[in-house]
C-alpha cells in the first residue's frame, strides 16, 4: 500500500503561502539577519505547517536538480511523485521527468490537492491495467 502513495511535492512561494518569503520585511520575520532558506523552514515551522509531512526538503535553484536530488534521498521514482507549483516554466520542465505536474494558479488548497490525488491515483491505476491488459 505505501508504495501506491506518491512523494507530494509543494512549492512554498505563491503556492502553498501568497507570498515571497525574499520579500518579506519586519515584524514578519523573526530574524531580519536569517537567509530566505531559514526564514522558509521558520514559517513552516511557525503555521503549523511542518507537523503535516515526514520528509521536508527545500532546495534553491533549479527545479530538475532538486527533483533528481529528491529522488536519490528518498529513493522515490520521478513517476511516484507529484508536485504542485505556481510557475509554469517549473511544472513544463518537472513534468519532462515524469513527475505528476499540478499548476496552481491562485494558490493551494485542500480541494486541490484532493482533486489531483484522486486524478494522480486514477491515472496510475489506468496505466497498470493497461499493462496488465498487454500482458495477457
């Protein structure tokens, strides 16, 4: 059964919070002196977000690198996760890997997320009956 279950993926800025934690200012941020890295896991930490996943990971730069990072630490296939940002350039080039790709336009919620499991689930049981359909 857990290896049904995909790695969820969620870029933070303008997805799962509206905005940028580099454009953050005082009294928003603890520490002025703190790297946007920091300041990122502070604010997962502070909404309560952090207590929801098991495996926090953020990564600067290249979304290709920290997937291929993601899959080589956690040991998931690219083709088992599924990753839910706001940039599209982000989704085209993520999606190249395999990865399930939602864009979020207007941010995250709970609907969303709901509806693209089912979706990530459905589509996944399709392609194992297909491959179980070309074997007999």
């Amino acid at each position: 059964m857990a290896e049904d279950l995909p790695l969820v993926v969620l870029d933070l800025d303008l997805t799962l919070w509206s905005f940028q934690v580099d454009k953050l200012s005082s009294p928003f941020l603890i520490d002025d002196e703190i790297s946007n890295i920091s300041a990122a896991y502070q604010l997962l930490h502070l909404f309560n977000i952090s207590q929801y996943f098991d495996f926090k990971t953020i990564y600067p730069g290249s979304k290709v690198h920290h997937f291929n990072h993601l899959h080589a630490i956690s040991r998931v296939d690219l083709r088992n996760m599924i990753f839910f940002d706001d940039d599209k350039r982000n989704i085209r080039s993520v999606a190249r890997l395999g990865v399930h790709c939602v864009h979020v336009a207007d941010g995250l919620t709970v609907d969303i997320i709901k509806e693209n499991l089912n979706e990530f689930h459905r589509s996944r049981s399709e392609m194992k009956d297909g491959e179980k359909k070309e074997l007999v």
